[in-house]
C-alpha cells in the first residue's frame, strides 16, 4: 500500500477506543473526513462528534457507510472488536482495510519513533514524554493511551519528526512498530484470552524489544529480562537511570535523579505514587537522550498534569476525596488503593469497581477479590463485556463471594450513583475500564451540591 495518507476518507470501526480515537483525530487535524462506528456512547465518543466527527451506534448502515466510495476510503478497525456486520459488508463492498496497529505503524515509520511497552505504567509514561517534548518545543506528533490533562486529547501535534507512540500488546500489535527508542515498563500476565500464558506474552516483549536497532536506545525497568543488552532505570536502587529521596513537602512530591556520576535535584511533581516517579524516571531519561537539558525537563516535569482517569482527584469543602482512576488489572488496583491507604491511612474508603472482560475477570479473580477487599466498602458493577461474550459461571456476585469485604454488594451502572449517595464513606474511588466514566460527571455534580447544601 502507498501512502498512508492518500485516502479522501478515513472510517473507524471501534472509533470509541482509546488508540483508534487518536488516529482518528490525526486524520481529522489533517483535513480529511473521518467516521465511524462504535457500540456504546461514551464521554471519548461525545468529545470526537464535537470536533466534527460522525459516529453510527447502531449496528445498521446509515446514509454515512452506504456513500462512501471504495476507491477513496480507508476502513480502520481493531481487533479488540469482533464479528461485526459492519466490518463483513465493507470487506464483502471490496473497501481497503487495515488494522489499527499497522496504520500507526505506517504513519510513524518515517519518524524516529518512541514507543512505551508495557502492561502498565505505558500512557503514563508516553504521555510525559510527550509533554516533555512539547515543552521543550521538539517536533513530534504524540499518539497516545490517555487523555492529557494539560491538553485534554490523546492526540498531541508539534510536528513530524519525532513520534510518541504507546505500543500496545494486545494481538502483539506494536510489532507493527518500527520504533527507533523504547521504553518497556512492566511485563506482568494480562491478555491471557490472546496469549494464554506469562511466559508467552513475556516472550512477546522480548520480540518486540528486538525491533529496537540499538542497545543504547532500549530503556526497561530494571529487573525486566529482555534477552538482549538494554539500558535500565528504576526507584530507590542503583541502575543506568535511577530517582531517589523520594518525599512530599506540603502537596508536592519531590525526588533526584541520578545517571552516572550525575545527580540532579529536587525534581517537582504533582503525581503521587511511587510507581509514578519510576514512570517520570523513564520520561527524563529518553527526552534527555534527545538532547534536552535537565533544567528544560525539570520544568516540563512541574507543569505535567497527568492523564483523565489516573487517580483523578477532587477535594471538597466537606473534607471529602473523590478519586477517578482507569485500573482494570489487580496490580493497577493495588497501586491506586495502596496509595489512598498510605496517603489517607484513616479514611473510610468506598470502592465502586466495574470489571473489564469476562476472561479478564475469571484469569485474576483471586487477585481481584485480594485487592477489592483493601477498601471499607465495595459496589461492585457488572462486568463490562467490552468485545467478548458472557463465561458461564463469571460473573460479578462470583467475583463479590471472594472479597472480604463487611460492606458489599453487586448494582448495575444505572443505579450505582443513587447506591454511592446511600454510603458513608471519607474518599470515593471509582475504577474500571469500560463506561464507568460515564459516572464521574454526576458523581462530582452531587458530591459539589452536598456541599453547598451544607455550607
């Protein structure tokens, strides 16, 4: 296939997920018409059809698919997504149509590309590596897995010659990649549906590390065995990068940064957490590598607001927190939950969960239930199908028998805010990956007139 971006119109089936948006807003910044399908309306969804974008929720054909013309249109759709009468009639129509991740590979081979790996600790850190690149106002095009706080996108466009990209594993997609630079932070088991072991998606990295043409350039967490040479970075223990004196002054947490015979102090950053410093740890390291100063990041490192759903925070004048995260797997959730616990060791804690896939849920539920079990009280949601069918025998109260929890119990989304009013708590946290987040507006609008009323 020739260029990439020859095409008049652009299609999205699927539009609603977080890597296939960002494309669509690239092509949609660049002038051409962009469409497409999803099942579920959700905040993503409503935010692409303000910027002009027009979106089918129904699997019908409107008057959308049955104009476009074949000869000038690219079908785009993920694999995270299956069975789709949609997706059948274009391929039966003879359209053009490619998998997400080998149009993000078209688009940034000829940049020189950074992709982050990982199964967590990924949108974090290509995010501020991005932010950082912006802020030093270095070329580059930013796709991303999160919604930027400081630029309210998943979508960031300074330029061509560097790409930001976070390289997902699901379906070994980022061997579509031609990454110049990576970043591999994790490797923990998920996708068992797609890899069926640890050792298998271990090894998927592995292959994905060997894309990386030099050694230099390949930065993994330290402990992380990638079958080849790469350099390493970490928190709190001596590696090629490394941050440490980890502490909070007031509201703002501060660290150093070392590399070699180099030690940079006093590093501001907003983000609490300490597997949130090894993710900016990694950040400084690559954009330092691209010839930025330290002091130039330094500032980058301050301004960063962090990404929509990773432990959003709100305060009120009743003394009540509210916090909003994405995590979806048992070591997300006890990264969240461990650091309410630490920060707020005495608060009554409410957490209202909504599992992510059925294979998800049956692979880890032992995890799943140790983790919910961390909190005062749990609502725990249905289990958010996403692109799977039901599992017999998985389900939400199999999941709830397991947690060790007083105060538990199973709701449906659509009676989950009026469940969370009923509950006593000190900080709410909501988490989940499906459309969970369709919460986050009327919980703030109720928790904001609590309040006032009592004021």
């Amino acid at each position: 296939m020739g260029d990439i971006k020859a095409y008049n119109n652009y299609y999205f089936i699927g539009i609603g997920g977080i890597g296939m948006s960002s494309l669509a807003r690239y092509f949609n910044s660049i002038g051409k018409r962009v469409a497409g399908y999803d099942k579920t309306s959700t905040l993503l969804t409503q935010a692409l059809q303000q910027e002009g974008i027009k979106i089918n929720f129904e699997e019908v054909l409107t008057d959308t698919e049955v104009h476009l013309s074949k000869e000038n249109t690219l079908i785009i759709f993920t694999p995270a997504i299956k069975n789709l009468k949609i997706l059948d009639s274009f391929i039966e129509r003879g359209f053009s149509i490619m998998k997400r991740a080998k149009v993000l590979g078209k688009l940034t081979e000829t940049t020189n590309c950074i992709a982050v790996a990982g199964t967590h600790g990924k949108t974090t850190t290509s995010t501020l590596i991005a932010h950082l690149c912006k802020s030093a106002d270095l070329s580059f095009s930013g796709f991303l897995g999160g919604i930027s706080e400081n630029y309210n996108s998943n979508f960031i466009y300074n330029g061509n010659d560097i790409s930001v990209v976070e390289a997902d594993e699901y379906d070994r997609s980022f061997m579509n990649l031609h990454p110049s630079w990576a970043v591999v932070t994790s490797m923990d088991a998920d996708h068992l549906d797609i890899y069926g072991d640890k050792n298998t998606i271990e090894q998927s990295f592995c292959d994905f590390a060997a894309l990386i043409p030099e050694f230099q350039h390949l930065l993994v967490r330290k402990g992380l065995e990638m079958g080849r040479p790469a350099v390493t970075y970490a928190v709190n223990e001596e590696a090629d990068y490394y941050s440490d004196h980890i502490r909070m002054e007031g509201a703002t947490l501060k660290f150093d940064f070392h590399h070699g015979e180099h030690l940079i102090k006093d590093f501001e950053w907003h983000l609490p957490g300490i597997h949130n410093v090894e993710n900016a740890t990694a950040a400084i390291a690559i954009v330092h590598q691209l010839g930025v100063s330290y002091e130039e990041i330094k500032k980058g490192i301050k301004s960063f607001m962090g990404i929509k759903r990773r432990y959003t925070k709100n305060f009120f004048d009743n003394g009540k927190i509210y916090i909003d995260d994405y995590a979806h797997h048992p070591t997300e959730l006890n990264a969240v939950i461990d650091s309410i616990k630490t920060f707020y060791p005495n608060k009554k804690l409410l957490i209202v969960f909504q599992p992510h896939l059925f294979s998800r849920t049956r692979d880890f539920v032992e995890e799943f239930a140790e983790s919910l079990s961390k909190g005062d009280a749990l609502i725990l949601l249905d289990i958010y199908p996403a692109r799977e069918l039901p599992i017999q025998g998985v389900s939400s109260d199999w999941l709830l028998e397991k947690v060790e929890c007083v105060q538990k119990e199973v709701s449906s989304l659509s009676q989950a805010l009026e469940k969370i009013k009923s509950k006593d708590f000190d900080i709410l946290l909501t988490a989940g990956a499906g459309n969970i987040d369709t919460l986050y507006g009327p919980i703030l609008e109720w928790m904001n007139k609590e309040t006032e009323n009592k004021r």
